[in-house]
C-alpha cells in the first residue's frame, strides 16, 4: 500500500522537497506498513514558508470578503465530492476506520470551509459616536498564522485552523502531527484548485523541533496548537516570549454524570460514543463515566452486552467499527495505563489487552476496555489515556457527584444524563469545563464554540467565537471639530 505524496511540504502554491531534512516514516498503524517516507522541514524550507505567507497575506486581506468566502465554499465543495478518496486517505493516516472517517473528517472540514466561507462577509466593526464626532472600529487580520496539529483527526484540525484563519484576512502556516503527515498536503491542495492564491495556505512537515522553530519565529503573529498540556506549556511560553497570540487545545479528563432517571441506553450509547469512537482518540471524550448507584448494575450490563459487539478488524472494511491506535508507541502508552487500572485495584470488566486481528498481525489494536469500582485517586481516572478504556465510578447524590468531576486540573468537556431539565442545567452551571452536552455527548456541530477550561486550553475553535481569535479590532477617532490644546 503506497500513499506517498507528491514532495513532502506544500509552500508558496507547490509541493516542495528537500531532502536534506530528517526522514518521517509514515507508517498504516493496522498493519505496521510504511506507506510514504518524507522529510523534515530545513530551516531553508521555514524560510521560504514564511516569506511566501508573509508576501500573500498583503493582497489576501485586501480581497473583498465576498471572494474570500466564495474560495473557501470551493474548497467545501470539493472537499466534498472527493470525500471517499480524503476518508481512505484519513484512514491511512491513522489507522480509524473508514465507516468513522467517511462521516467525521474530511465531511467535518467542508462544514468549517462552508461556515467560515459564509461569515467571511460578516465581519465588521461598529460605530461609536462622540457628539458630532465619532469612533469606528475594523475588525482586522493578525498576519501569519501558524496551525500545530494532533495526530488523531490530522484533516479536520488542518480544516478548523485554516478556515477561520482564511476568512479573517490571514495566511496559515500549518504543521502536522510528525505521525500524520498526510491528509493535510490534501487539504492544501484543494484550496489552491478552489483559487487560493498561492503563499496562504502552506503545510511544512516537522518534528516538534520544527513547531518550536516556528512558534519562535518573528514573522508570526499567533499560535494555535492542539496537542497535549505538555506541550501546550511549552509553546505557549515561546509564543509569550514573542507576545504572540494563541490558542491552546490540549487534553483533557472529562466527567460524563449519569443519573438514576436517564433514559438508560440514551446514556449507554453516549458512554460508548465518548469513549470507545476513534478507538478513544478524542481530547473531549468522557473517560470518567459517574454512575449513579441505584443504576449501577443496569447501567453495567447493557454496556458490557454492547461493547462486547463493537467490530474491530481492518479499518479499510467498511464494517469495521474499531480499528487500530495510531502507533505502535501510543499503544505501549495505552496497555501502560490499563497496567496501572490493575494494580491499583479497579474490576476490569472487558478487554485489556492488545487485540489481533486477522491481516493486521503487527497493527496497534486495544480492546475496547472497561474497569469498574474505579476510585478518584486511581491512576485511570486521573491521567489522559488517549485510547479505549472507560472507567466507572459510581456516586450517590448530586453535591457529591459535582465536587468529584470538578476535582481535576482539566477542564475540556463535560456530559449530564438526566431526564430532570432542571437538575441537568443546574448540573452543567457548576461543572468546570468549556464545552457541555446534557443527554447526548462529544457532538459537535462547526455552530458550536469549542475550547477547555483550566489546563485545557485557551480560546475558542469553531462557531463565531473562533473569529475573535484570528482577527484584532482597530479603533479610529475622527475629530469633526477643532483640536483645543493647553499648548
Ligand atoms: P503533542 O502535544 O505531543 O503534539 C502536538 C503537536 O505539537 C505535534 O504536531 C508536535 O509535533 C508538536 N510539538 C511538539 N513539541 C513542540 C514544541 N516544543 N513546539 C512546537 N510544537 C511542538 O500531542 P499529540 O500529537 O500526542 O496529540 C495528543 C494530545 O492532543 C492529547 O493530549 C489530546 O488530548 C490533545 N488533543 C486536544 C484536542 C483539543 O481540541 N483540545 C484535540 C485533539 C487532541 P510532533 O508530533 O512532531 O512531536
């Protein structure tokens, strides 16, 4: 299986190589193929990257908005019509399965083209009137924007940052995950067929070293990165160096609550979705699942009878429901943690081990993983795992069930299962997180802000928000009269 692309970086409206930067061995994580071999960006790639972003962004903020949103709508258009060729390209790059992909990702990233395509024309300022004279305010681009991406859905975070970057006036550096370096070269590409001038939209490929190196660079005015807190930390410190903008999406440990009168396999299914989807790959997802104690033992079974049929097999079959881990080194991480449930003494209830799966012998897979009588200060309810393993923890009454959910140094998501409206807002008022869902959990429509509290982040992706973020208001005062001065 070959997807090698056509040169390793997409600079200035054209694939680009240079050898001379470290290799990156793309491998398919369901069987342990290398599928494309490509290069490390060397500082004269950043260089040229830079410059050509830097040179288009003048004319780009220029462009009527009405144009700038018009190319943004191509590139969701086509987007669109090559769906099936971007979500086996997805697929490659990470290993989930196709029946996910070919509704979640390159789908996901043509809904944020379309949205931010259709806002472009929206923005503007207001007008502030001082007697007869009077204030106005422009809502103005940053300049160079640089997009960092996690490896677990590598085409639609390229989509996030670049659309909202796009539409404000900006150009975008972008640099993927070192594990996933595919789809994004995709996403460049569509965007000069849909007409985008070329130098606004360039993928550079790196190790972090190369994030760092452009976090530091001076030609950049904001930062957005999602990736772990660790992470985070530390390219947050480099953008502040540099008085940089940023935004921060970073990990996360979310509480999903469920109470005796959920609609119980409303609750189940939101437990599977937000733990087991992508093989549990989702920053957002509600790994520590409160259970009330009345529903306990309900609330168990219908979740073992139900995870024990999610299929698992190569994820290029459109059957599959669970495919593999994104690398062999994530999955080592993975049965790491699930080691740790053991000895501190959680009940496993199902999986726990690396599974094999016909043709894909030397792939990253995990069972679909659930401990039980899990405790707050268990390992598994306190670090991120990134991967299938869901824990039960159960509670007795509200007061109790807030205080434990909030006792954490995330704050990403948080989830409510209730049929009292009342309770479920009351609930969700008091849980310390950026994005809530009360009976459903992890959808998450482009309308919809996305960002963490505490250690989970800073600012907004998606909906209106995102656009506070990627642009900057100038204010101007025009004098109608005379300038009195004491002078
Ligand atoms: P990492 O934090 O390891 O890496 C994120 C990105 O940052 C990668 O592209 C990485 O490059 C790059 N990077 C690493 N070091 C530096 C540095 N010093 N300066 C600049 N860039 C650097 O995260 P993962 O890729 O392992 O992704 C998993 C994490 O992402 C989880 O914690 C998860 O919760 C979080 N995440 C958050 C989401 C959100 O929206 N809140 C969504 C998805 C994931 P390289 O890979 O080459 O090292």
């Amino acid at each position: 299986m070959r997807a090698q692309p056509q040169a390793s970086h997409f600079v200035d409206g054209t694939y680009v190589e240079d050898k001379a930067g470290a290799q990156i061995e793309c491998i398919y994580p369901a069987t342990g193929e290398r599928i494309a071999l490509l290069h490390s960006a060397t500082p004269d790639i950043i260089s040229r990257a830079v410059a050509s972003a830097k040179r288009a962004q003048v004319e780009w903020e220029r462009t009527l908005p009405a144009e700038r949103g018009r190319i943004l709508r191509r590139a969701a258009e086509i987007m669109r019509e090559r769906n099936h060729d971007l979500s086996v390209l997805e697929t490659l790059d990470t290993g989930k399965p196709y029946q996910e992909t070919i509704v979640a990702d390159a789908l996901s990233g043509a809904e944020a083209f379309e949205f931010y395509g259709g806002l472009a024309s929206t923005l503007s300022g207001e007008c502030i009137p001082q007697g007869e004279s009077f204030i106005y305010t422009k809502r103005v681009a940053l300049g160079v924007c640089l997009g960092i991406g996690a490896w677990n859905y590598p085409t639609q975070i390229a989509c996030y940052k670049g659309a909202a970057a796009l539409a404000c006036g900006n150009s975008v550096i972008f640099k993927p995950s070192e594990v996933t370096p595919l789809c994004a070269l995709k996403i460049a590409e569509i965007l000069a067929e849909a007409g985008l001038p070329k130098g606004l939209y360039n993928v550079v490929q790196g190790y972090g070293d190369v994030g760092a190196a452009l976090v530091s660079h001076p030609e950049i005015e904001k930062v957005s990165l999602t990736g772990s807190v660790a992470t985070g930390s530390k390219v947050m410190s480099a953008a502040g160096a540099g008085i940089k903008h940023v935004t921060m999406e970073l990990g996360g440990k979310s509480p999903l609550i469920i109470f005796e009168d959920a609609d119980l396999d409303a609750a189940v299914s939101g437990a599977i979705l937000g733990n087991f989807y992508s093989a549990g790959q989702i920053c957002s997802n509600g790994t520590r699942v409160f259970v009330q104690q009345s529903i306990r033992g309900d609330f168990e079974r219908k979740l073992l009878e139900r995870t024990r049929k999610i299929r698992m097999g190569d994820p290029l079959d459109p059957d599959t429901q669970m495919g593999s881990l994104i690398s062999a080194d994530h999955m080592q991480k993975v049965l790491g943690h699930i080691e740790t449930g053991h000895t501190d003494g959680a009940r496993l209830m199902c999986g726990g081990k690396q599974a094999t799966v016909p043709g894909g012998e030397r792939g990253c897979y995990v069972e679909a993983t659930i401990f039980s009588d899990v405790t707050d200060d268990m390992r598994i309810a306190r670090e991120e795992i990134f991967g299938p393993v869901l824990s039960i923890l159960e509670f007795t009454d509200e007061e109790e069930v807030i205080r434990r959910a909030n006792d954490t140094e995330f704050g990403l998501a948080a989830g409510v299962f209730t049929r009292d409206l009342t309770r479920a807002h009351r609930v969700i008022d008091r849980l310390q997180a950026g994005t809530c869902w009360i009976n459903t959990y992890n959808a998450m429509p482009v309308e919809m802000p996305f960002g963490g509290f505490k250690q989970s982040g800073v600012g907004k992706e998606n909906s209106r928000a995102a656009l506070d973020h990627y642009s900057q208001i100038k204010s101007v005062y025009v004098e109608m009269g005379g300038v009195e001065s004491p002078y």
